[in-house]
C-alpha cells in the first residue's frame, strides 16, 4: 500500500493568521479585534490558548481551540493562499519549536 507524508510548518504570525481568520468566518472575532498571541501545547492531542484583543473591551479574553480547530484553520490558511492539500487524508497538527505543523497522510492503495 502507498501512503503519502505531507507537511506544512506555520510560523507564529502565520499560526495567528489562521487562527484569526478562521475565528473571524465563524464570528468569534470582534470587529476591530485581533489575535494578541496563541499558546500551543505539547503532544499529539494539542490545543491552543488563544488571547483576544479588542479595543472596546477592558484587557483581554482567552479562548481554547481544540486539535480540530486547529486543523481547519490551518488548512484554511493554506487553501485561502492556494496550497495545494489533499482533500482526504487524516490530518492532525503538532507544535514545533518554529511554529505549528499540519500533518497529512494519504493512502493511496
């Protein structure tokens, strides 16, 4: 059987990006608001600690984003840039000392 590695490594303003954008396609960000920083924890089920930043509100609100949201902001990061991903595939992310890597492995058999 065939099976296709594929990764892709975020740096930490691209990791911050994605997870805007795709807080902002589902109306967790408020307007005028922005990412402040991400933590994202060790191991094969991470998470990420998510800081918000919004004017209007007085310091900052935390959010937690499962390894599921993460993936998808991810992959939507790379498809609103035109990286081309397998559409199948299991797909999961890692923390990595330079940022955040999505992981894809395709079976082609």
């Amino acid at each position: 059987m065939g099976v296709e590695f594929r990764s892709i490594l975020l740096d930490e303003a691209e990791t911050r990006a994605a997870v805007a954008q795709l807080l902002d396609s589902k109306g967790g960000l408020a307007r005028g608001g922005d990412v402040a920083g991400i933590m994202v924890s060790e191991g094969p089920d991470c998470r990420a600690r998510v800081a918000l930043r919004h004017p209007l509100l007085d310091g900052r609100q935390a959010i937690t984003l499962d390894p599921e949201a993460l993936i998808e902001a991810a992959v939507g990061y790379c498809q609103a840039r035109a990286v081309p991903l397998p559409k199948s595939g299991r797909k999961r992310v890692e923390k990595r000392p330079e940022g955040l890597q999505l992981m894809i492995e395709v079976n082609w058999f």
